[in-house]
C-alpha cells in the first residue's frame, strides 16, 4: 500500500487559510498556526498542553478543548519513525525517479522495501550545482508507521493532511533568515536531538543529525556539557567542510543557533568555525506578539518545529 508522506494525503486543494501544526512529543502536544498575509508572517497561536499517553480520546479532547475547529492539519514524524538518505540522483525520465530510488536505498533500511513508504527530495542543481553527480535524499518510512499516525488523527477526528518531516519544517523557518545567493546553516536542539540544515533559496541542500539532546547539553556536569560542546563543534565544522566542497560557488553566511541557555553554545561554536554564529531570534522575521510565551528561549526552543511545519507553503513543498 502506498501512502504519501511529504505530500498531501488527500484530495489537492487550496490552503489558503493556512496550517494548523500538531507536533506530538513524549509528553504533550504542541500546536501553531501562522498567517502568512502580512509583510511577515505572524503567529496566530503557538501553545504546549501536557499529555500522558497519547491515545485518538486525547488527542481529540484537547483539540476540541484548545478550540482546534476545521483547520487543514499537518503532523510531524519523529527522528526514529523515518530516515533520510542522501544518494546520487538515478539518470532516469522524472515519472521513474521514485522508483529507481526506492531500488538504491532498498539494503539500507532495517526492514523490507516493500514495507516502505518513500518520498524523494531531489537537492537543487544549477547555480548551486556541485561539480559531482546530482544527488537526492530519500525520505523512507514503514508503511505501519504511517498507517498508525494516520489512524491516530481520524479517530481523533482531525482532518490530516499532510505528514512532514522536522527537517522540511526546519527549511520553512531557515527560509526567513537567508540572504540572497547566500547559503545559511541553523543547527537546533530539541529533546530528540540536534538537527543541522543548510538551505539557500528556500531549498534544502544539506541535513545532518547530531546525536546530542538538550538534556545533555543542560547536564549538571560541566565536564560533561564541554564534551557534547565540542562533538557539536566537530560536526559543524565538518558539515560545513562537506557543503563547501559540494558547493564552492555557494556561500554560508552563518549559522544560526537554537538551544536553551544557548549563549555558552554560541560563543563556543563561534570561536569554533570561521563563519558568524548568531543566537536565533524568531522576532526578526515573525510577529510573535499574540504569543508572548515565544519571547521565553526554553519555549521557542521545543516549539519550533511547529512553527516551521505551519509554515508549509505549497509552491515550495516537495
């Protein structure tokens, strides 16, 4: 059975009202929705409600309760319900392409092809280009997994319509932040994680995930916290080692940073790497006003992955 995964699950249709994220993590529930009308897109709602086990009563009791209605929905999966595998581009006609990539990817993945759902985010050529062979990434997941978040949403009765991955979500809000002709790194931290993307143009060129969660980065122990400092710092420098060769013609004009407590991180990693290391300051490019909660670091920290996935745009969704 094939189910889509970047894509609308339904029937196309405008979305001109915007997107209600529901992001679940282990213990709550995050939702926002943002306008995009505007000279620059505004938080319409942004809030965290706690949750014990997830279960579609939940789910629809707080929906029903935080006033949810009829919105166009999206979802987030999490780290370990997909992958992403970067792989050089098949040389086949673009209705194939799928296909051939769902062949090459086929003994990477922990369970049989057939059992996957596969989605393909092809890397942007052209001025960009590498001096290598195109390459692509391929976003797999088990059809079960899907099956269940799915099924987790209908029985809640939450009209779903699109299931993202945090790393297109992550694109969305980089997006905000680029300079023309310019690429731009934004390395965030969450309970799942680090998650480090460099984008230009809207597009996401490049994704790596660190292994380091904001619990650790918090960790009492200052000797510890120096140590998962500096795997930070290791995997930045390389990545952007990696994404100059790839794309000598493109440059980084800096990395931004979004972790709680995040200035120790900063200024470690800005005498790290040669690039400027900024905090992320989500009221440079949104009004954040209707939620002052976002002003809290801690909250826009855990909260921005959705953000980013309500800011899906379909002229630029894969």
């Amino acid at each position: 059975m094939e189910i889509p995964l970047i894509s609308s699950l339904f029937k196309p249709k405008s979305h001109d009202g915007g997107w209600l994220a529901v992001s679940l993590g282990a213990h709550g529930v995050y939702l926002a929705k943002i306008g995009l009308a505007g000279a620059m897109p505004s938080v319409v709602r942004c809030e965290y409600h706690e949750m014990g086990a997830l279960s579609s009563q939940a789910l629809e009791k707080l929906c029903r309760e935080a006033g949810v209605g009829n919105h166009d929905c999206t979802t987030l999966l999490a780290p370990g319900e997909y992958q992403m595998i970067l792989v050089e581009a098949p040389n086949v006609p673009a209705d194939e392409l799928k296909t051939a990539v769902r062949w090459k990817i086929k003994d990477g993945l922990n369970y049989h092809i057939d059992d996957a759902t596969v989605d393909v985010l092809q890397i942007p050529a052209g001025k960009y280009g590498s001096n290598r062979a195109q390459s692509v990434y391929a976003i797999a997941a088990q059809n079960s997994d899907i099956r269940k978040r799915i099924a987790l949403f209908e029985n809640a009765k939450i009209r779903l319509d699109v299931i993202d991955v945090p790393e297109m979500a992550q694109r969305n809000i980089a997006a905000l932040f680029e300079q023309d002709d310019r690429a731009l790194a934004l390395l965030a931290f969450d309970d799942n994680g680090g998650l480090l993307t460099l984008t230009a143009g809207g597009e996401l060129f490049l994704s790596r995930r660190i292994e380091i969660s904001t619990g650790q980065l918090q960790d009492a122990d200052e000797s510890l916290r120096a140590q998962y400092r500096d795997r930070v710092g290791l995997e930045l420098q390389r990545s952007l080692d990696y994404f100059d060769r790839q794309y000598n013609h493109l440059s980084v004009s800096r990395v931004l940073v979004s972790a709680p407590g995040e200035a120790g991180l900063v200024d470690f990693l800005a005498s790290a790497v040669d690039i400027k290391v900024e905090k992320l300051d989500l009221s440079q490019v949104m009004d954040i006003g209707a939620v002052p909660a976002l002003a809290d670091a801690e909250f826009a920290v855990h909260a921005l992955p959705a953000l980013g996935a309500a800011l899906r745009q379909e002229s630029r969704a894969p």
